[in-house]
C-alpha cells in the first residue's frame, strides 16, 4: 500500500512538473448556490486526470471526497457547497487552474410549479414540426447525416426556432403545456437509412443538439412561451444514452453499464473495421448482448424470475442505446443532478422520463424523493407502458399495491390508450366490446393514489396514430371528448387537430410525419385557417372550442366523476362540482341510439335543458333524447 501511495505521488508529481493535466469538460457545466442538497458530484473529462490532486480555496466550499474511477480520463469530486455564495470558483488540479462559475437560482425550488390535470399537454417531435432556422440544418463537424424529408427515418430540420416561432398556435388552438421529444445532442451518424432524430440517443446531456438549435434559444424558448401562459416539460432519457457518447469510447468503470463485456467486444470491432477501412453498420451483437424483452411486468411481478427481471431492466433497449446502470450511485447521481441543472438552467415545467420500468427501481426512487424534496410543486410523469391498471397504479408515488414507494408523482393511461383503439372499431354491446372497455379500465381508479395525476393519451410518437390510415372524425370527437373530460391529464399529439395519420406498419416515421406548413418549400399550411382545408378547419374549431372551453374549468379539473354502465349502447359519465354538471355522453355504435333520461336522474336532477358545448346547440333533458350513429356531445348546466 506504501509503495502504490509512493507511485501516485510520483505521478502527480510527474504531470504537474509536466504540465501534462489535461481537462477537456466539467459535468455539471456550472452549478447553483442555495440548493437544499449541498453535495455537487463534479464529473472531470481529461486525459490522466485520474491522477491529479484537486484543491480549492473557495469560501463556504469544502471537498468531500475525490473518486478515481477504472479509466484514468476521469475524476469524479464531490463538494459540499452548503455555505457558498455565488462566484467563480478556481479549482486546482495539481496546478492546472480552472474557474467554474456558482450561480444564483431564479427562484427556491418551492416556488416552482409543474404541470398539473388543469393542462392539456400537446406532444411534438422538433425535427418533425417546424424549421425556423435553416442555417442549422447542416452543422459543420457533426457525425455523418443528412437531411431528407423524403425518407421518414433520417432527418428533417426541425428545430426549437420552429416551434418558437409558431407559440401563437398554441395558445389559439387552446392547450397549456408543450412536451417536445428530447431535445439533447443525438450527435451518431446516419445507418442504413435512420438516424437520431427522434432524441433518444443522448450523447451529451447538457448541450442541445446544435440542429434543434442552442441552450440560449432554449431558455429563449421557454421564457416566451411562459410569457404566453404555455409550460414546456422537457423529455429525459435515465435509462440508457447514445452510442456515441464519450462514455461508450471510454468507459468511466466497468459498472457504469449494464453488461459492459459485449460494449468492448463491439467498440474493438468497430476499431478493426474502421482500421482496415470496411464497412460499418454499427455494433455487431453476441453472445454477450443481452436484449431486454421489453416485458415490463417482471419489475412488479411476485414470482419474477431472476432471468426474466435481468431481461428487463439490464437487457438493452437497442444495440445503439447502451444501457446505463442506475445501481451504480455516481450514475444516479450524475443522471439526478442533470435533471435539476436543466430546471434551473431554461426553467422547464415538467420532466417527461422515458422507458420508466427499464432503469432499476430502487434509482428512479432515490432520484424522484430527491427531486420532490427540492421542487416540492414540480410534477414529472413516467413512461409506464403496461396496459393493466394495476401495473400503472403500482408506480404512482404513495401507491399501496407497490412494496416500493416510487415517488413519482404521476404516470402514463395505457390502459386508457389501449381500450379506446379498440373500442373505436367496435359496437358497443351489454358487456364487454366497444365504450364498455372504456368504463371496465376506468372501475379500477381506486387502485391509483391520485387518478388525476394520471396522464392519458389517444396516441402518441411511439403508436399508430388514432386514425390510423382514415379520417374518422366521428370516432376522434368521441375519443377526444373523453380524453378531455375525465378525471385525467390530458396529452395530445400534434397535428390531431388538423386530421394527420398514418400507422407504424413500415417505419415509426410514418406517424412523425411533417407538421404542413412547418418548412419552407410546403405548399400546405395548416398552422393558418386560410391554409387549411374545409375539413382541417372543421377538426381544428371543433377541438380547439373544447380546449378553451376546458381551461380554468374547476369542474373538470376538480369534479367527482361518476360513470354509468354503456346501456343500449350509450355511455355517459358525469362531472360535478359545485351545483354544476357536465354530462359526456357518447352513442357508441353506428345506429340511432336513445338517452334513457330518467336512468341518469341522480346527476341530471330536474334539469331540463343542457347546452352541448360542441356545438352551442341546446339538448332537451325533459324526455328521451334521440342521438345519431357515434354521436357526441358534452353538455354543461
């Protein structure tokens, strides 16, 4: 042990005299002063920066540890900052002086408010929206791509200018909140005909991707749309990062992933095939590889067996997506400060985590009680993609039907997305088929700590869009209305209100396509009334009436709900709070149906006229109402 100590010191000394310490980054690339947390994890990129000794004089600043990790091209330094000031802080690396700035907090993290049931969120993809900048659709030095808005997989030149630029949209057609795909560095070249441009392949976490544009136009970005009464919630990845991303080159330490042995073999194979100037396709799996099986319910599961929970959470999402491991707490704590920086850096309203149930339990924990501790009123909602009421309940935070409190404050309805898809090509009979899914998903609301902070969906990026290869807009007005009326957090897809479709059965591009009117050589604009067609705008006024119409509207976000069994085809639940009423009632079939008034007395009272929002028409409640085929209204008295 002497003798190693003897080496170290020889070493250090050795690089000083040298002068050959060398760092090329700092994660974080700044931190904040006045968080309740006083422990910052620096994490330091350099060659041999392993073997350097770190000091600093800062006031109120003390070095809790340094962590030496496998690889010499990293150094991990744990401060405590519970006492400083904001400054610029020199930190010494035997003698290789770096400033690193401490700043002031726009404001506590109480102060903080999330997004809430009283939003409807509206999901986009950048590269698929709008192009406000096309000086950043080719970045000099970025890894091989190109932009082809012909090819559904490669990228389109999107970015967050386009959607800055189109904010007045928004508020006009009547949402509140904007979840943009990850906006982060994808910076992998293009394969075999697909590229990153959807953002799940992070390869640095604290810059933007340059082709979506910079951190100053996201923070721009932000500002303006809190300005306009919009919330943005920014969607992260803890599960895995890019294949290009420096840790995959160099691993910090043979536990920062999950089954690192198959990363080496691939990283030499890449170097070969590179050496001898071959073509190469990306990784090349092994019997090393583990593929995760993308069944979600052995992390909940009593009898699991070890192989399939191993499948699940340490398997791979894809070759090109490695999968980190959260067990490992410098990763968690890497990943859990990433996540505050960009609150506090561009002010974001929400956090939207991917693929949830693949990253190990027990970290998403730690990193949601950490979360909720510091930004109290901040809300972030986890990718859940089972669609059992049970399994989602199971990971809202508080949740009696988990043996681990997951802190998350609120999940993703694929109950909800599952039966609506199918309940749209179906009758509606005495039992099971058609809206009775609907009802029989929601009858198991009490296992959910919180329904409303449970987000639904019709459809989203990852899903066949609701109208598939059609334009049924009898069965979108029936999902829609129940989307924005039940005791849930809204989320729609973009380009729903002006009728896009399209189905996965080729490519997942085929629902991202461009939004019309996004890019500068489209000859159809669906962001203006003029551009779009007659049956666009009939969509558009229909959808964004009833958005208006649901902002501030305490009935919806904070009524009691109560659902009525389909009877003869027709399903009506009720919203109440405060003497007022708002009955949805949809026919669920393709014939003429009947409203039975006098089944549904104990909410309609003596009421005997309701207005039907949808339309300002006036439904008469004294009698039996007639409604037509897939019918729908939402009245209100």
């Amino acid at each position: 042990m002497k003798r190693l100590f003897l080496f170290f010191s020889f070493l250090i000394t050795a690089i000083t005299m040298n002068g050959a310490v060398k760092i090329d980054r700092i994660d974080p690339t700044d931190w904040f002063v006045g968080m309740k947390n006083p422990s910052l994890q620096l994490m330091v990129y350099g060659k041999n920066i392993s073997l350097a000794d770190v000091t600093t004089d800062y006031p109120g600043v003390s070095i809790d540890s340094i962590v030496r990790l496998e690889s010499p091209n990293y150094l991990l330094v744990y401060l405590n900052i519970g006492k400083a000031q904001a400054g610029t802080m020199t930190l010494n690396f035997s003698g290789k002086k770096v400033a690193y700035q401490l700043k002031n907090r726009d404001m506590l993290g109480e102060q903080r408010s999330g997004f809430s049931n009283a939003d409807v969120l509206y999901m986009l993809m950048p590269d698929r929206f709008a192009n406000g900048r096309l000086d950043n659709d080719q970045i000099k030095g970025m890894k091989d791509y190109v932009n082809d808005r012909s090819q559904p997989s490669l990228r389109h030149g999107g970015d967050l200018e386009g959607i800055r630029q189109h904010l007045d949209y928004f508020t006009d057609l009547g949402v509140t909140a904007l979840w943009f795909t990850p906006v982060l560095e994808n910076n992998s070249p293009d394969q075999n005909g697909n590229s990153t441009y959807h953002g799940y392949a992070t390869t640095d976490y604290y810059r933007v991707d340059p082709r979506f544009g910079t951190n100053e136009e996201y923070r721009k970005l932000t500002d303006e749309a809190h300005a306009k009464g919009l919330k943005i919630v920014m969607d992260m990845i803890f599960n895995h990062c890019g294949y290009d991303h420096p840790w995959v080159n160099d691993m910090p330490s043979a536990d920062w992933f999950n089954k690192p042995e198959w990363l080496k073999e691939a990283k030499a194979y890449e170097a070969q095939q590179r050496k001898a100037k071959a073509a190469w396709n990306g990784p090349k799996t092994n019997e090393h590889y583990l593929q995760t099986s993308y069944k979600l319910t052995p992390v909940l599961d009593p009898y699991a067996s070890k192989v399939d929970l191993s499948e699940t959470v340490e398997g791979w999402f894809v070759p090109t997506m490695p999968d980190l491991n959260q067990k490992n707490p410098h990763v968690m704590t890497y990943l859990i400060q990433n996540s505050f920086w960009w609150i506090e850096t561009v002010g974001i309203d929400g956090i939207r985590m991917d693929t949830y149930p693949y990253a190990d339990a027990r970290g998403m924990a730690r990193w949601m009680k950490e979360l909720n501790r510091e930004y109290p009123r901040f809300n972030v909602v986890g990718e859940t993609w089972v669609t059992e009421p049970a399994y989602t309940a199971a990971w809202q935070r508080n949740s009696k039907a988990s043996r681990q409190n997951s802190h998350l404050k609120t999940v993703m309805d694929f109950s909800f997305y599952d039966k609506i898809n199918q309940a749209k090509n179906e009758e509606t009979d005495a039992w099971w088929n058609g809206l009775n899914r609907i009802y029989n998903s929601f009858v198991y609301d009490y296992l959910y700590n919180n329904p409303r902070n449970v987000m639904a969906f019709i459809e989203n990026h990852d899903t066949d869009r609701f109208l598939g290869n059609g334009r049924d807009t009898l069965a979108l007005k029936q999902a829609l209305a129940l989307l924005l009326t039940i005791n849930r957090t809204p989320q729609l897809y973009y380009g729903t209100e002006v009728l896009m479709n399209g189905t996965k059965e080729v490519t997942d591009g085929n629902v991202r396509k461009d939004f019309p009117g996004g890019f500068p050589d489209d000859t159809h604009n669906a962001f203006s009334a003029e551009g779009r067609s007659h049956t666009e705008n009939a969509m558009y006024r229909w959808l964004s009436r009833l958005l208006h119409w649901r902002q501030g509207n305490k009935v919806i976000t904070r009524g009691k709900q109560t659902q009525f069994i389909p009877y003869e085809g027709v399903y009506v639940i009720a919203r109440q709070y405060k003497g007022k009423t708002v009955l949805t009632i949809l026919n669920g079939t393709t014939k003429a149906a009947t409203l039975h008034v006098k089944r549904y007395a104990e909410v309609i009272g003596q009421t005997t006229k309701a207005k039907d929002i949808l339309t300002g028409r006036y439904v008469d409640l004294s009698k039996d109402a007639e409604m037509k085929p897939r019918q729908t209204w939402v009245l209100e008295f």
